[in-house]
C-alpha cells in the first residue's frame, strides 16, 4: 500500500534525501526520441528509479511531474498515464503541473515539500516534453471558441513580450554583447563535449528504446536504442559570429546561443532520511530549501536572479559556498545577466553544459538539470548545488542541494 505520513509528522519539516535521480538522452528535434510517445519516455525514467535503487514502487505516496505542452499526447494528467504505462502501481496518485518552462523543477519541489511536510513519505518529481511531437505553441488553439491565453484586461497591467524580445531586453540592461552571447554558446557546447568524452554522465542517462518508422510514419515493429545527447554540434567563433540574429534584426542572441527545441525527461525518488535508513537505500543528495518567486514579464527572464537571491539569503550563503550551479540556458543573455548579479566563479556554473549545448525540453528540462546538479556533487565531491530556471510569464525556480 502508498505510504502513510509517519506518527513524528510535525510542523517541522523532515529532513528530505534524494535516493534516485535519472534523465534521458536530450533528443534534437526530429532526432531518435522524436519516434516516441511521451508516456512512454517519461514512463521510462520513472521506472528506472524504482530498478537503480531497489525500492519498491508501493513506497510511493505521490507523483508529481511536469509538463508545459498539456494537448494531443501529453494531456489527460500524462504524468498519471505515464506511470501506468510503466506498468507501476495504481496505488500512487499522480498531478501534472504547468509552470512553463520551469515545470518540473517546481513539480520536484513540490514532491520535497510533500515529503517535509509529512503528508508522505515517499514522493517522485518528474517531467517530460517531446516537442518534436507536440509543437511549441500547440496548447493555444485555433478553434476560436476556446480563447487566447492573454486577454484585453492583462494589458492594462503587463506589457506582452516574447521570451526573444525579453532576452534582448536583458542583453540590453545588462550591457550584453553579441560577442559575450557567442562566446557563452560556444563554452556551453566545449563543456558538454568533454563532459561527454570523459563520461561524466555515465551514471544519470536511462537509454530509451525508440520505435523505427517506416517512411509512412508506420511503426516497422523494430526499435533503436537512443544512448546519447544529440544536441552537441562542433564550433568555432568564426562560425557563430556567421550567424544570423534570432529574436531582433541587429540581436545579440542566434540559434546557438538560444536553447534548442528537445525531446527529453527526468525524473527523482525523494523520501526521508529516516524512510532511506529503513528500507535500506543510501541517498546521494538532500534537499536544503527551495523557491518559486515572480519577476518582471515584460523582460520574462530575470527569475533566476530573484530566485538565487533569496536560497542565499534565507540560507545565509553566499555565491561562493555553491560548488556546482545549474541555470537554464534559455537565452545566453539569462546566463549573464545572473553573472553580473552575483559574480560567481564560472567554472562552477554549468560545468558539463546547458540548454545551449544539450538541449531544453521544457517541462522535462527542470527534472533533468536537477539530475545533472545531484550527479556532478556525487562526482566532484562537492557540498552544495543550486538549481535555477527561467520561466515564461516572469518566474523564477529554485533549489538548493546538498551532498549527503
């Protein structure tokens, strides 16, 4: 049966443990997963917490996933269907939640506050987009009856702004060059070679058995094993300085200093350190603290500078007691931006490579930079891990991790 809150539930939060944390290969778009459905990609990654860690799936209370494309494949609660597709217990209840690109981060967080909370013991947070499948922009529809998500009265308020015009804006204020934005791109792409060239991510990637089509997009019945990131292209700066602006005509952000469209999820088990201790489990990382705060929409951003402000500071830390960051390359102007602000060391931040490079599957990317953070702490014997994202509307998540 799911877990049940344990009699030393109070209103202090219980110390939260980390015992599993997995992600997918990040797919191109139109790369291997592009072949898949999303139940199944995600239903892979939760899976593959319950046979790396030896935990039975009964011990689950909760499931909480995230994921920002809710049509077509991915609704109808596809954190819930996933896990039956799984074929894991229908004992364990499951929530789907939409906080744009920050989806899973805040559905991770919300399962850690689940488990500190008491209300159970046993909890995964999860996320999954193929936005090869379900495009981005589909969940506005163009059945006129249904409406458009902004109406008349939020101008009264808000000016409307895309993430491009708002990543240009920053790139504005923070006095971000096109010469920065390129030089960024082309880090995030050499980290994540070497990252992959000396297997730093051997012990997070699940491999996902992918359908082969026919040219009809018939299934033959055969499938291809994808094992591997495929966002990575090989640079030079002379190549990215070649390259035509994406979000303004005299820009400072291309195509290979944005995130790309991707395929991909991940997922964490999460439960008590005492929950750890009786079953038997040895955690690889706890939680610390975590936020969710709004920003500026107009410049849509900005989150994760409000979002590190405040872990530091209801923390007591500063920028140099995180060991490993992990902030999502949305835009390279994000990045530096949230440089300016804190000046961290930068070796520190990112250090097998982001959005950029690998790839940003929206509602999975949250769930998969949390995976890389627990990983690279585990791998540099390292002590402390922040986790920040941007988010559409002006949002901005944050975790903060420690080794155990």
């Amino acid at each position: 049966m799911s877990s049940t809150p344990s009699s030393s539930s109070s209103s202090t939060p219980r110390q939260v443990v980390v015992a599993e944390a997995v992600r997918t290969p990040i797919g191109r778009r139109g790369g291997g997963l592009s072949t898949c459905h999303s139940v199944d990609v995600l239903g892979t990654v939760q899976k593959a917490l319950f046979d790396r860690s030896g935990v039975d799936p009964l011990e689950v209370g909760q499931v909480v996933g995230g994921c920002v494309g809710q049509v077509g494949m991915q609704s109808m609660n596809v954190t819930r269907t996933a896990w039956l597709t799984a074929g894991l217990p229908i004992d364990a209840p499951a929530t789907t939640v939409d906080t744009q690109c920050g989806s899973s981060q805040q559905a991770t967080n919300l399962a850690y506050a689940l488990v500190a909370s008491g209300t159970v013991d046993v909890a995964v947070g999860c996320g999954v987009e193929l936005m090869s499948r379900v495009k981005f922009g589909a969940t506005t529809p163009k059945d006129p009856d249904s409406g458009l998500p902004i109406n008349h009265n939020y101008f009264e308020h808000h000016e409307f702004t895309t993430q491009f015009e708002g990543s240009e804006r920053i790139a504005d204020q923070w006095g971000i060059t096109r010469e920065d934005c390129d030089s960024f791109g082309k880090m995030s792409q050499d980290r994540a070679a070497r990252a992959w060239n000396e297997d730093r991510f051997g012990t997070q990637i699940v491999p996902v058995e992918a359908p082969v089509l026919n040219e009809d997009g018939s299934p033959t019945g055969e499938t291809t094993l994808i094992t591997r990131d495929e966002g990575l292209r090989d640079t030079s700066m002379e190549t990215l300085a070649g390259l035509r602006p994406t979000g303004r005509e005299n820009g400072v952000h291309t195509a290979a200093t944005s995130s790309q469209i991707s395929d991909g999820a991940g997922a964490l088990l999460l439960m008590t350190a005492e929950k750890a201790e009786s079953l038997g489990v040895t955690p690889i990382a706890r939680f610390v603290d975590t936020c969710l705060i709004g920003s500026d929409p107009a410049l849509m951003l900005t989150g994760p500078i409000g979002a590190t402000a405040k872990l530091l500071s209801d923390n007591s830390m500063s920028i140099d007691d995180i060991d490993v960051v992990e902030i999502n390359e949305a835009f390279a102007s994000v990045v530096l931006a949230w440089e300016k602000e804190f000046g961290p060391d930068m070796e520190r931040v990112n250090p097998n490579g982001g959005a950029i490079a690998l790839g940003h599957p929206l509602g999975g990317t949250g769930a998969i930079l949390t995976t890389k953070a627990v990983h690279e702490l585990q791998r540099t014997g390292s002590d402390h891990a922040l986790i920040t994202m941007c988010c559409g509307g002006g949002i901005g998540t944050g975790t903060l991790l420690a080794r155990v």
